[in-house]
C-alpha cells in the first residue's frame, strides 16, 4: 500500500504499514533503494546484502506514543565491505529518532520537571537529565572571570557525587556558566573562591 500522507519527522521516507498496538501507534517504513558510496573504496554499489528491522521511538503521534519500525538495508561493496544506507531520521547507534532527540533537546531545559518531560516523551526522567546536560555542557566555556550577579539552580542529577546538581547561570543572558556536581557548601564555597569572587555565601546556603 501506498501512503501520500507526510507525517511530522519522516520526510524523505516511504511508510508501508500503521498498526495500533495497545494504545502504540507503529509506523513501519523503508527509504527509497539507490546507489551508495562504500565507506571503505569509495566505489558505488546498489546491491543489497540484507534488510534488518530497527525499532525507533518517535514523537507522539495525535498524542499517542510512537514507535517507528524501519526496515533497514545492508548494502555489499565488491571489496568485501558491507554497510548500512544512509537515512534522515536515525542517527547511528541511536534508538530514537532525529526529531525526537531534537524535541528533548529543547524539552530537557524548557520543561517544567524532568519527570514531567519523561513521562510525555515516554522515557525516564533520568535519560531527560541525560540530555539537560548535553545542552548545558555545550553552552558552557571555560570559566575564568564570574559575572556580578549570578543565579543557582538545583536539578535532580542523581551523579555519583550526589542525587542534586547545580547550575550557574548569568543573570544577565541567562545562558549556563557551569555545572557544579552537588550542591554541598563545601563544592559552592571552593567554585567560588577557586574564581576569586567575594560572594558571600554564609547567609544563603
């Protein structure tokens, strides 16, 4: 069967079956079959070694959790090698899609609790502090000077160093400083003085 619909994040792929499944919507799909540069020679080859099918989690579809079943093709290269085709809407060693990982992204920091989050993306609330660090982490420079004003925020990490994090923020963009690993005063105390700042921490922690 022939599907013409466009279904938000999987453009650019043929969906070939729907199937609701305890309340689960599954998406079963394939991408158009080409010719592939092999990753090895270099050398073009459209001969197919095997399909394998891949489960993906998706983004809720008319508020119902998503699964995506997509039949993968293993391409063989006349040098032996063989490899997976490229496609838009899993990465590598990943289990959910592009655009679902992009809504977390956004998601893990604007959400109103990580649990919260979990719970409408169908994952723990641990893989959704996961990703908070990610984004955090990537905004993050090497800190030599701390701005005037600066804002700390606890989030439930669950680290080694403690079940709490905390975050330094400026004040003035907004945007993260540094993640510190717990929010003992003793971790505070030492970020603090290790960047020459005289905040006065012994009113407020």
């Amino acid at each position: 069967m022939n599907f013409t619909m466009n279904i938000p994040g999987l453009k650019g792929v043929i969906p070939t079956r729907f199937e609701d499944v305890g309340g689960v919507i599954r998406i079963y799909i394939e991408v158009e079959r080409k010719a592939h540069r092999c990753p090895r020679c270099q050398n073009r080859t459209s001969r197919v070694h095997d399909y394998r099918i891949q489960k993906i989690h998706h983004l809720k579809w008319f508020e119902r959790q998503t699964q995506i079943y997509y039949k993968r093709r293993r391409y063989a290269c006349s040098c032996g090698k063989r490899f997976s085709e490229k496609n838009p809407i899993v990465q590598r060693y990943q289990r959910t899609s592009i655009e679902w990982n992009q809504a977390i992204m956004i998601r893990a920091v604007k959400g109103k609790t990580f649990k919260e989050t979990g719970e409408n993306y169908g994952v723990s609330a641990t893989k959704i502090v996961r990703r908070f660090d990610q984004v955090a982490r990537s905004e993050i420079r090497t800190v030599e000077h701390l701005p005037s004003v600066i804002a700390i925020d606890e989030y439930k990490g669950d680290t080694r160093e403690g079940k709490y994090q905390l975050i330094i923020a400026d004040t003035v963009t907004r945007k993260p400083i540094d993640i510190l690993p717990n929010r003992y005063k003793k971790t505070i105390k030492h970020y603090l003085q290790k960047h020459g700042s005289r905040y006065r921490w012994s009113s407020w922690i």
